[in-house]
C-alpha cells in the first residue's frame, strides 16, 4: 500500500515537471520588461549602466529572469537602449586676445 502510494506521487510530480513551460519564451523584449521590470523601473533606458551584454545576462538570469534564454534577450535589449554617459560640458573656444592683432613690422633693407 505504501508502494502505491509513493509511486503514484512520484507520477504525479513527474507529469507537473514534464508539462512544465517556460513563460517568457517567445516574447519580445518590451514585453519582457514590461512583464518584469517596469514595476519598479519607469523606463529600460540607463538601465544597463554601460555594462556588456554577456555579464548583464548572467546577472538577470542570476536574479531576475525565468531561463538563460530570456536573460540574454533582455540584457540585449537594456544595452540597445542604454543612455551614453552624460559627456562633459564643450569647452569654450580660444579666448580672444584683448587688443587687436598688430600688422608686421616691415623687412628691414640689407644693404642700405
């Protein structure tokens, strides 16, 4: 009787994994992030701070997302949208001198 019963749970688990789906597979990556991510981010941009595309998946599939597969997508997707660094201010171009620029002096004659 216990033997029947164990069998029949290990049946049980083994249909549940077996028809077990990934859920992010086939989505596009907006979908990706708006199914996961814009609750607390408003926008992807900025998101991948600069980071390469390959680190920035391990990260999400560490953390985030359900496979490697929907990592990647979504790592690939952050870094085409990441904002550059702010670049610094331009700077201003050579400063006027204050007085106007003085003609040559003549040649001097040789021989005179």
């Amino acid at each position: 009787m216990i033997f029947g019963t164990i069998a029949a749970a290990a049946a049980v688990l083994t249909t549940q994994l077996a028809s077990a789906q990934n859920l992010d597979a086939g989505k596009s990556p907006e979908k990706l992030f708006a199914d996961g991510c814009a609750t607390c981010h408003r926008s992807p941009r900025g998101l991948a701070k600069g980071r390469y595309t390959l680190t920035l998946s391990w990260f999400l599939q560490d953390h985030y997302s359900a496979g490697s597969d929907s990592a990647k997508t979504l790592a690939a997707y952050l870094v085409s949208v990441d904002t550059p660094p702010p670049s610094p201010p331009a700077k201003p171009g050579p400063k006027q001198a204050k007085s106007k620029p003085r003609p040559p002096k003549p040649a001097a004659a040789q021989g005179q």
